[in-house]
C-alpha cells in the first residue's frame, strides 16, 4: 500500500511539473506583439471608384463640389486633424474658379514630418484625344488623381489603426490639371497656393513625396528629373525602401522624363519634395483614363511603400 501511495504522490508531482512547463512555455506567446496592418489594395481601388463615380472632378463643377465634399467628411473620419483651405483662382485669361486643398494630419504634435501629396482634380479637356469634339470634353480622371488620392485614402485607414512613427500630413490639392503644360499656365495652382499659405507659420516637412498615376496595371515608375537634381536623398530613401520590399522592378533606379507636376511650387520654397509618376501611361488626358484601367495590384504596391516610409 506504501509503495502504491508513493507511486500516486510521484504521478502528481509529474503531473504538476507537466503543467508548470506548459505553462512556462505558452506564456511569451501571450505577451507577443499583433502583427502591424498591411495595405490594402482592394481598398485603394474601391475608393478610387468612389472618387470616379462623382463624374469629372472639374474644379467649379458640381461633381468637384460633391467629392469634394466627400473627401473631406472622410479624411475628418481618419486622420486627427483636417484643415480645409478656399479661394478662388484667377485664371489668365481672367475667370474666377473656386478651389479647395484638403490637409489631413497624423500625429500633429510631431515636428519630424512627412508631407504625402496628390491632386484630386480632373483635366476640364481630353486634350489627347485624336478627334476634335472629344478634345472637349473632360475625362473621368482614373490613374491621373482618383489612384493616387485612393491609395493614399487606403493608407490613412492603416494609420488610424497603427499610428505612424512620425507626424504624417495628406495633402489633396485641387487644380492641378486645369490648364496649359508647355508654357505651363493655370496648372499647378493648388500646390502653388499652399506653397504660399502653409498650414501655419514656419511649417516644414522633413521631407515629401507627390504621388500621381500609379494605378496603371503595369506599373514601372522612374526618377523623375526635377526630383533627382533637387532632393536625390528623397529619391534614394524611396527607392531603397521600394527595393527592400521586392518591388525594385516596378521602381526603376534610373533616371526619367522631368515633368511639371505638385513637387516643383514645393521645391520652389525650399522643401525637400519629390515626384512618384509613372507616366507611362497610354490613356492619359484621354476619355479612356477610367476605372478599367487601374489595378489594385499596383495600388497596393505604391501604398507598401508609402506606408513602410512612416512605419
């Protein structure tokens, strides 16, 4: 009977050892880290059909009005602060067109910033249509302003649920499409305003990134020319991020076309900002730029980047 006690106590013992092991062993995994949200591309596609779905983004139009208005009821669902900026544009030729840029902000009490940008304006005119009634209407705006706002629509989804290591500030200027490239004339306006009338005195960002026409399915995006010689940093802190993520064939590490685009009124009063563009692209200022041609493979690939910069 002594020995059978014996053997009952030694069970337990083992048994409660058991237990201590397993639960020595099970404990770090309570304590791990969740894992950090990726982007979502599927996201940035559907918000960029959104966008579409108001009709051409003509500054002035009652679509403008709408998604506009829409833009910024979203971005106050997202972000922790939105500055709504209004004025109106005289145009050249001496019309009076109303605009609107829209400034969202992460972690505004952060001095070290990163300045994202893109246009959420359309082109008033196809003019790279071949057929001269065609070059008078105004497209849907797809890849050139509803992809880039998308996308970065998507990317603030991801910082509302895991803030960014430094301030990040979404800049969605209007007019950037509004005029004439080559003599550039009325373009660039929205750009040019904040430029001149930042969100508050002294602002500056670390450094920034204008996002334009990265829907396109395939996409490949080169240096762009005013990027390189003004902020090469910014360029290669891109690139090498792109490359670290595997994208490195999609982001070609070698120099392109030098465009006018949101980037150069910025560069003009001393920011560090460059031009993501792929311009590449077979239907642009064409009644085709619809919502057929984006790709959320692409989307997703561009807001990987864009969001690893901030993580």
């Amino acid at each position: 009977m002594t020995g059978q006690r014996e053997l009952r106590v030694a069970a337990v013992l083992i048994s409660l050892a058991s237990a201590s092991i397993m639960l020595i062993v099970s404990t770090p995994a309570a304590h791990a880290q969740p894992a950090k949200p990726a982007f979502d591309g599927d996201a940035a596609l559907r918000y960029s059909r959104e966008q579409v779905a108001f009709g051409p983004r003509v500054p002035g139009s009652v679509a403008a009005q709408r998604a506009g208005d829409w833009l910024v009821q979203q971005m106050r669902l997202r972000t922790d602060t939105v500055i709504v900026q209004q004025w109106t544009h005289r145009t050249a030729a001496g019309a009076l067109v109303p605009m609107r840029n829209i400034f969202a902000q992460f972690r505004p009490e952060l001095t070290d910033r990163v300045l994202y940008v893109a246009h959420w304006d359309t082109r008033p005119f196809a003019d790279s249509e071949h057929e001269a009634e065609a070059r008078t209407q105004a497209g849907d705006g797809a890849n050139d302003g509803a992809a880039a706002v998308g996308m970065l629509m998507a990317l603030a989804d991801v910082l509302k649920r895991s803030p960014p290591s430094v301030g990040v500030d979404i800049l969605f200027v209007d007019g950037e499409d509004y005029g004439t490239f080559g003599p550039d004339v009325d373009v660039v306006i929205g750009a040019t305003y904040f430029a001149s009338n930042p969100p508050r005195a002294g602002y500056r960002p670390t450094y920034g990134v204008v996002w334009d026409m990265i829907g396109d399915g395939e996409l490949r995006v080169f240096q762009e020319r005013h990027s390189l010689r003004v902020a090469p940093q910014v360029v290669e802190r891109v690139w090498m991020k792109a490359a670290a993520l595997g994208y490195g064939a999609h982001f070609v590490a070698s120099p392109g076309a030098q465009v006018m685009d949101d980037h150069v009124p910025l560069q003009r009063v001393g920011w560090p900002v460059i031009n993501v563009i792929d311009l590449d692209y077979t239907h642009h200022h064409m009644l085709s730029d619809t919502i057929d041609k984006l790709s959320a493979a692409s989307l997703g690939i561009v807001g990987a980047v864009a969001l690893a910069l901030v993580r």
